[in-house]
C-alpha cells in the first residue's frame, strides 16, 4: 500500500518534470547553480568576469543581504567551496579588501555624532580610535589613547572644545576620514 502511494507520487511529478527521477537517483548535483540549498534567503548570485578572452562564472554572494550569523557562515562555506576561491591570489584579495572595508567605516563620523558630540569632538574621537591625537586650543598637552586605552572625551556637546592640531603619523587614514576634516 505505502509503495503504490509512493510511486503515485512519484508518477505525478515525472509527469509535471521529466528529469525529477534522474536528479533523484543521481549523485550529479540538482541544478546547474553548484547544488547549494536552494530557499529564496540563500540563493547564491554569480557575475561573469572575462579572463584570458573567455567569460568565467565567479560566485559573488547570497541574493539576500542578512546580518544573521547563520547566513554569513553559509555565505563563508559557499565562497569557500567556490573553485575560484580556493586559490592563494584570491583568498588574500578577499582578506586584503574586508580589512580595507574595515578600515574606511572605522573612518566614518556619523551625522548622529556630530549632531550630539558636535564636530570637533567627534572627529577628536575618530582620530583618537585610529590611534592619532590631537590638540585643543590654548593647550600644550595632546589627547591620545595611552597602551591602547582611549582617552578620556566627552560624550556630549562642550562649548570650549575647539581642536587646533590633529597628528594621524602612523595611522592609515583613508580619504572618508580626511572628509571630515576640511570642515
């Protein structure tokens, strides 16, 4: 009884996809996009680069741009089993532009801070993260994080904070973090 249920089910479906039995008795993966789990949340995109005159397929990410854990370690085991990640050139290319990712948002003043700090406070705790310092008018000390420990700021708007020197030797400031500074 169960296995005339079974094959009636199955009948139905090859009639609606003729291929359905072969995928299923295959081990050749069941479609033609790398046999990843397919859900609307994980679908892996693709883009077409040129290499050596003939177009290559390089896998590109998740449809889906989610922040969960769960769908970021699927996205790392994807571009992991990827064939053009597994070389040396572009596993460093990958490190070398997330650090550089990194680097630039570290560098970012948000509208938000310099709204409560205002600017010159909020871009004295920008330069004071990337390990710079800087100076107040009228002061001859420098602000600066001391054995990786930051200094102390305000962490509200002072009317008399007023930066005249900023030091960034030894930082790797980027040009987002030199935007703010040209205020």
């Amino acid at each position: 009884m169960f296995l005339r249920v079974t094959v009636g089910r199955l009948s139905k479906s090859l009639v609606s996809h003729p291929n359905l039995l072969i995928r299923y008795a295959s081990s050749e993966p069941t479609d033609e996009q790398g046999g990843f789990t397919r859900s609307i949340y994980s679908k892996p995109m693709y883009k077409y680069v040129v290499r050596d005159g003939k177009s290559v397929k390089i896998y590109s990410g998740l449809v889906t741009k989610s922040s969960r854990p769960a769908v970021k370690f699927r996205e790392l085991l994807q571009k992991a089993w990827s064939t053009e990640t597994l070389t040396v050139d572009s596993l460093r290319s990958l490190l070398l532009s997330r650090m550089k990712e990194r680097n630039r948002r570290r560098q970012i003043v948000s509208d938000k801070d310099v709204d409560k700090l205002g600017l010159d406070i909020a871009i004295a705790h920008m330069v004071c993260s990337l390990g710079g310092r800087v100076q107040l008018i009228g002061h001859t000390s420098w602000i600066q994080p001391y054995a990786g420990v930051p200094p102390i700021l305000p962490n509200k708007y002072v009317d008399g904070f007023v930066i005249e020197s900023i030091d960034l030797s030894g930082t790797n400031i980027v040009y987002e973090g030199l935007e703010f500074l040209r205020k």
